[in-house]
C-alpha cells in the first residue's frame, strides 16, 4: 500500500470506479470531501478529548469512593467548593495520597 493520504487521493482529482475504469472528479466536489474529512476528523478529535476528562473524572470519583482517607480529606475541603475545585481537591488528595506511599 501507498503512504498517500485519503485526502490526497481526493486532492488528485483522479479515481478509479468500481470496474476499475479511472474518472476524473471535478476539483470542487474533492475540495469540499477532503474539507469534510478534515472537518470530520477535528471533531472526532474533540469528542476523544472529551472522553478523555470523562476517563479522568470517572478515575478521581473511583478513587474517592474508594479511599476513605481521601474521602474524608475532600470532605472536608467540599463546603462551597464549585466543581472544578471540587476536581482539584480530590486530585490534590489523590497527590498526598500517592506521596505518601
């Protein structure tokens, strides 16, 4: 296989059917697939950023749940506490945590 990009197949102008005859494209309609692609691919790339800080959020409430110690720290610290603060108390109580081991 080639190391040519779908984008740049597109970019060529030249395809080839499915009886293997080669077309050409018209420029605008492989501009407009490879802008959709490109356009495709930026959102998948912030749906798995997304997924991501789900991943970490999931991954503080695990350990809060399950570290008692830790629990009480972020308990303590929880009173008027906004969700991301509430995030950087249990992540600063993970921290201690692991340093202390």
């Amino acid at each position: 296989m080639s190391d040519i990009t779908l984008e740049e197949v597109l970019l060529t102008g030249r395809q080839a059917d499915s009886e293997g005859v080669t077309v050409i494209i018209s420029r605008q309609a492989c501009e407009e697939a490879s802008s959709e692609l490109a356009s495709l691919r930026s959102q998948l790339a912030a749906a798995l950023a997304k997924v991501e800080e789900a991943e970490r959020d999931a991954e503080r409430y695990r350990w809060l749940r399950v570290d008692s110690p830790g629990s009480r720290v972020v308990a303590e610290q929880m009173e008027d506490l906004v969700e991301t603060d509430l995030d950087a108390a249990i992540d600063a109580a993970m921290t201690a945590k692991e340093g202390a081991k």
